[in-house]
C-alpha cells in the first residue's frame, strides 16, 4: 500500500520526535491541498489529534480535551479510511478514549503511539525518523522548551511581515 507523503511525515513526526506542532503544520498542508474546507475530513481528525497532544503536553487540559474529543467523533465513524492509512481503528480509537480519561482524572501527559499495522509503512517511517536523526518512538523529552511551546517561540517574522504589507496595500486603497 502506498501512503501520501505528508501523511507518512507527520508520522515521522508523531514518533520520531514527538514534534505535534509540526504533525499538524504538514498534514493541515497536505488536507488544505487534497479535501480543503471538509472540516470532518479524517485529515482534520489527525491534526486534531496532534494539536490535542500539543495542548495536553502543554498542560492546557481544556484545550486537549476539546481536540481529542473532536478527534475521536470525526474518526470514530471512520474506520475504512483508518484502515486504509494502515492503523488499527478500535485501538486509536480506545487510545484517545485513554488519553480523555487521563485528562479527567488530572494524570499528567503521557506519549502515545499510533496503532500502526502495516509493517512497510513501520520500515518506511523508521527509516525517514532515523535520517532525521531521530529515534523512533522515544517518550517526549518534557525538557526541551523549544518543542514544548513551539508556537510561540517560532520565528513569525515573515506572517508579520505579510500582515503589514497588506495593511500598507489595504490602506493606499482606501
């Protein structure tokens, strides 16, 4: 079976070196390309996945719960297309029951991994992990900040640049 490149990406990222903020950077990418503005897309339930990680890792509980919830209601009824990405449906499914559970009960973050079945596609991602210098399926390490809170320690200078321009542009129209 052959995989979307984006898709095998944010697996590489998912377990490679647990970087969510990017999982969710390359397949918003990829479902903005290939079902853009299918908010219950298996894509978006991915990305929620990733973004709801982000948040619990965070220790933004609320935020994690509202995305695995998302997350398990776009995918639970799903489970072709699951399949057909070569994970096992009722277990991520029970996984992000789990994660939802150790929210409610004030557990602190825990790494996960994808309940992946096809062994080519394990062969594939490990392989791209380790070329990125990463070690596959290694826990997050809780002390880099960096990846910790990647959004607001990236380097914007070039969205904030854009929203000048066009608020120059916008203003010379008016």
């Amino acid at each position: 079976m052959t995989y979307p490149d984006p898709y095998v990406e944010y697996l590489v990222y998912f377990h490679g070196n647990r970087d969510y903020f990017e999982c969710h950077e390359v397949l918003e990418e990829y479902w903005k390309e290939v079902d853009p503005g299918n908010r219950s897309s298996h894509w978006v339930g991915f990305i929620q996945i990733a973004v709801g990680l982000y948040h619990y890792r965070r220790d933004n509980v609320r935020g994690a719960k509202r995305m695995i919830t998302k997350a398990i209601t776009n995918l639970k009824e799903k489970q072709q297309h699951v399949m057909n990405l070569g994970l096992d449906h009722s277990s991520l499914i029970s996984i992000l029951e789990s994660i939802l559970d150790s929210i409610d009960r004030s557990l602190p973050y825990k790494s996960i991994d994808l309940p992946i079945t096809d062994p080519l596609l394990i062969k594939k991602a490990v392989a791209l992990s380790e070329a990125k210098g990463y070690e596959w399926c290694l826990p997050s390490d809780l002390s880099n900040m960096k990846l910790i809170h990647r959004h607001s320690m990236r380097d914007r200078s070039d969205v904030i640049t854009e929203r000048q321009n066009a608020l120059k542009k916008k203003k010379r129209l008016t």
